[in-house]
C-alpha cells in the first residue's frame, strides 16, 4: 500500500476544507423561514405546542416565535391586526371573522374537546334545569359562548331565565369562589383548576356531549399566498407532532403541562379529554355550519352577515401537499 507523506495529507486536507467553505459561500444553507404564532397557552393547542418544544417547527426550516393567549379569539384578533401570522383557534372567533368579510384561510383542525361546567356547589345545582335563576359566567366570541347556549336550551331554558356574566377563563376560579357567579362554562384547564382550588365547595355538572370545541389553524390569504412554503413547512410540522404525542404520551403530557403552567398530575386525569388529530374532514364542516348557523339563528352576526361559501375560506391544498390521508373534506 502506497503512504503519502504527513505534509502531503496534511495539505490535501487543507484544500479539501478550503473548498467546502467556497461551496459554503456559493451554496449557503438556507436560512430559517421566521412567523410568528398566535397560540393559546392551554392544553387544547398541544399539537402546535409539542411542534415547537420538541423542534419539529426547527427540522422544516421554520423559526418560530411564539406568542402567548388566553383565548382563540384572542390569536385570531393578533392575526387578523398583523401581528402574528398563524393563530391557533376554535371555530366561534373563525365564523364570526369569516361572516365579516374577513379574508381568513382555515387550513386545519388540530384538536377537539367538550366544553365544561363547573357549579358552586352552594347554589344547588344538580341538574340542567337547576341552572334557571343562577348567574353563568362565559367567555364571549368564544366557543364557550355557543356552549352556554346549547346548555340552557338543553336545559329547557332562554337567556332570560339566567344571569349571564362575561369573564376571561383565567378570572373564574375566582369569582366562583367570592360567590359573584354560581357556575361557570368553559374549557380545561379552568375547569380542573377550580376543582384543585375549590374542593368539596366546587362541583362539576354533567354536561359531556352537549358541545365540542375545535381547535384550529388559521392565517390570512394574503400570508398563503406570499408564504406557501412556510404553510407547508408549518402543517408538516403538526403532522409530526400528532404522531410523537400518540408514541409518546407521557413525555408529551410532561411538555405540553410545562408549556400551559399546570402540574403534571392535575393534566395526566384530563389528558384523554383532548382529541389531538390534524385534519381537514366532514367534521369541520359540519361544526362551521352548525357554529355560522347558530349566529344568524341567534342573530349574533355582523349586519347583513349570511352564511358563508366555506369554499372561499378553507384552502385543503397545503394539508394536503404533505399528508394527503388528513385531508377527507367534501369538494
């Protein structure tokens, strides 16, 4: 076998790098797409959540600067102001932006979950028909709000027979317990934080299968149409995430109560609660319809506001690019 000599190696070596970093200058790597995200800093965005703490947004080339919320319609509002580019969002502040003409692009659902009602357990309020009389907190422009109103007409009742009070998730724990309000309606974690925080004087009122929020993906047509590839790179990115959270649902609880500021033992009961699945299916219609008809029945629309052509406000095509089997909604 032929040797070269330590210097003729030594020089080869040198060439070899000196031309990687010319190619480097030639050919530089592609810097990271920046957005900003609109996120709603609960379990219910843990599909987005998980994209970003466990670097699945970083892997598709994106650098993703997260902004945090309490509601959806809080992201969608930051969205549709220019201040973030994707929200994380639930199908009430969608219709209501949609039924105003705002040029929205609804490209996936991300999440599922039933709205909740928590009573003071003083007011007596066992049945559905026990909440006639008593003072209701709810969250407005929310999927909260649709839920009360599912509620009371499950109930038998009208908005004149309660009391309705607006308050923010994170304000009615409190109110709860001062005795201003004699139940609320709203979405985990506030439900079972007001069970932690109020004990045998807080007691949950069976409600399940009267109303399931969505979560959603939304940005503005505008963003699509400059930003394709960074949409894509996005969907991918939750695509992944779905799947490590259902290979790792333990780690993925441990991320996702970090990232919402809840112990680890107050999510683990609640887990199962949240459907994590991103997708574009009859189900999305069939809750934007069912949402959009509830504002022009209920009159909770924009002047002169009809029901929306959804073909002009979900755009399939980037979900579809990447994972085509999520995407089974009507044409």
């Amino acid at each position: 076998m032929r040797s070269f000599p330590i210097q003729q190696t030594k020089r080869r070596a040198l060439l070899v790098l000196a031309a990687a970093a010319a190619l480097a200058q030639i050919f530089p790597a592609a810097a990271a797409e920046k957005l900003k995200l609109a996120q709603n800093q609960s379990p219910i965005s843990g599909v987005s959540i998980i994209a970003d703490r466990k670097g699945f947004f970083a892997t598709n080339g994106l650098d993703v600067e997260v902004i945090n919320f309490t509601t959806g319609k809080q992201c969608l509002d930051t969205v549709m102001g220019g201040a973030a580019d994707i929200a994380t969002t639930a199908e009430a502040p969608t219709t209501a932006a949609a039924m105003s003409g705002q040029k929205i692009a609804f490209l996936a659902r991300t999440e599922y979950s039933f709205i909740k009602t928590l009573t003071a357990t003083s007011a007596g309020i066992k049945t559905h028909s026990d909440l006639k009389g008593k003072r209701i907190a709810f969250t407005a422009g929310t999927g909260g709000e649709v839920y009360t109103m599912e509620l009371l007409k499950k109930a038998g009742l009208g908005k004149d027979d309660v009391t309705l009070v607006n308050l923010r998730p994170q304000d009615m724990v409190a109110a709860l317990a001062s005795g201003g309000i004699d139940a609320y309606d709203t979405w985990e974690p506030h439900i079972a934080n007001g069970v932690k925080a109020l004990g045998a004087k807080a007691t949950p009122l069976d409600t399940k299968g009267i109303y399931a929020e969505t979560f959603n993906i939304v940005v503005m047509q505008d963003y699509l149409q400059k930003k394709p590839e960074a949409v894509k790179g996005f969907l991918k990115s939750l695509v992944e995430a779905e799947a490590w959270i259902k290979a790792n649902p333990d780690e993925a609880i441990k991320v996702v109560a970090e990232f919402a500021k809840m112990p680890v033992d107050d999510l683990k009961p609640i887990w199962a609660d949240y459907v994590y699945q991103v997708a574009l299916d009859g189900q999305v219609l069939d809750v934007l319809n069912a949402h959009a008809g509830w504002r022009l029945a209920s009159g909770n629309h924009p002047p002169g506001a009809v029901m929306p052509d959804w073909r002009t406000v979900i755009f399939s095509a980037p979900l579809k690019s990447v994972a085509p089997d999520k995407v089974t909604i009507p044409e």
